[in-house]
C-alpha cells in the first residue's frame, strides 16, 4: 500500500496545463493509493462554495472537473483529505462532500502507512512574517468569514484579485527569510505532537530537512509548488523501512501508480 501527498497546485483559468496535468495525475498515478492528501493551496483562489453554482464562472468547471476526478478515486477506495491553504482558505464543507473527501483543520496528526506524521499547509509557521500573520488571523476567524461569504460573488471575486496584487507587492519586498518558517515554531509544534516527521507545502521551497527534537532525530519534509510543466508529490510506500520520498516529475511523465 502506498500513500501520496501533494500541495500548492494554484489551480486557475489560466494554468490550463497545470490544470491538465493534475487531471492526469489523479487518473493515472493516485489510483489504488490507500489515501491522497492535498495539504492547501489546491485552488488559486476560493472565495465561497457557491462558486459551484456559477457555472459561467471559469473556475467553476476546472472545480466541477476536480470534483468529478476525485470523486471517481474516492469510490474507487482512495481515502481524499482536503486542507485549506493561504489561498483556498474558504473551501468549504460542500467542495469537499461533493468530492467525497474529508476535510481537515489547520494541524492534523496521522499514521501514514506505519509512520506518525503531522501535517499542515505551512503558513501557520511563518512567524516572522507579522503582515500575514496578522492577515491569517482575521482570516481564519469565523465571523470574518461569514461577512466575506454575505458578499455577492462578484465582489469577492473583484476581492481576491486585489488580495493576489497585494500580496505580489508585499512579497517583493519582504526580506526571504521572512517569508519561510521559523525553525523554533517547526521544533515546537513537534514537541507539542510527539511526532518525528512533519509534511508541508506553502513556502514553494521544496526540500527533505533533518533536525532534532527533544534530542530525536527528525524530519521535515517541504512539498513544491506544481507548474506547466512539473509537479511534486511525496509517496509513501509501507514497506519494513518505510520513509516519504520527495518527487518531482514531468507532467508529460507522470510518476506510474
């Protein structure tokens, strides 16, 4: 048995090749996985569950297309877990039923095929970045959230377009270890868990970095950000040695399933 987890596709009306690898990817790679899980940022932008109902909308037939191919893995036995992202943080209940999927809080705590791991999108652990967190903050809070859904969708939509620009803006010119996480909130979080292996997307930084808490060795493992051309998983296979193995590949080569 195997388990695959990615993040960080940005999905959107103008990634189409993007858009099409993943389509492959779930048809060709995460079929027979016990579990995929998509760990935020699967959208560009998500501003509200009623975007399945704007069927002029372009990015409501790219979120009907996911639906039905994660909905035909789900039947199929595959295990879908669905985690918000910075970007995606209004993915609500309703996207995730209709794809039969599951999905998580901000911090989740697993056994992937024998291996305790915690799991999250990432940006909770950017500390030093006080703009966004603060932004996170009011983001997150439920009450925010009702006010932004009680806007037309129109208007969320003008919205989030003007969130990206400033967030562009804010990003070039913000120092770059500002914007990646804080090595004592890692350590924290894991002390806090109990675990030895943490798995996250968020900061486009992909890398396998070894570490120590509470005088264990550890690892923490950083998923890539998909493009027109590559994507990134990481694949665990159960096995007496069983390790998550960091991938990236072609979307013309899809990794076999």
């Amino acid at each position: 048995m195997r388990t695959l987890l990615v993040a960080d596709l940005h999905l959107s009306s103008d990634t189409p090749e993007l858009n099409q690898g993943f389509y492959r990817y779930l048809e060709h790679t995460a079929p027979g996985a016990e579990a995929l899980y998509i760990l935020g940022d699967l959208f560009d932008a998500w501003i509200g569950d009623d975007l399945l109902d704007a069927t002029q909308h372009p990015l409501n037939h790219i979120a009907q297309e996911v639906i039905k191919r994660l909905h035909t893995l789900s039947s199929d036995g595959t295990a879908v877990y669905l985690m918000h992202g910075n970007r995606d943080f209004l993915l609500g209940e309703r996207f995730a039923a209709a794809c039969q999927a599951t999905l998580f809080g901000d911090v989740e705590e697993v056994e992937l095929q024998g291996v305790a791991a915690l799991l999250l999108h990432g940006d909770s652990l950017c500390t030093q970045d006080d703009a966004y967190m603060a932004f996170r903050q009011q983001s997150r809070d439920p009450e925010w959230q009702a006010q932004m859904l009680a806007l037309p969708l129109e208007q969320r939509l003008e919205l989030a377009k003007s969130l990206r620009l400033q967030s562009g803006e804010a990003n070039a010119n913000k120092a770059d270890a500002i914007m990646d996480v804080t090595q004592q909130e890692v350590i924290t979080l894991m002390e806090r868990h109990g675990v030895a292996t943490m798995i996250h997307g968020h900061t486009h930084r992909p890398k396998v970095h070894t570490l120590s808490v509470e005088d264990v060795p550890a690892t923490r493992y950083v998923l890539g950000d998909w493009d027109s051309e590559h994507g990134w998983d990481i694949v665990i296979e159960r096995s007496e040695h069983t390790a998550p193995q960091l991938r990236q590949f072609p979307l013309t080569a899809l990794p076999e399933a």
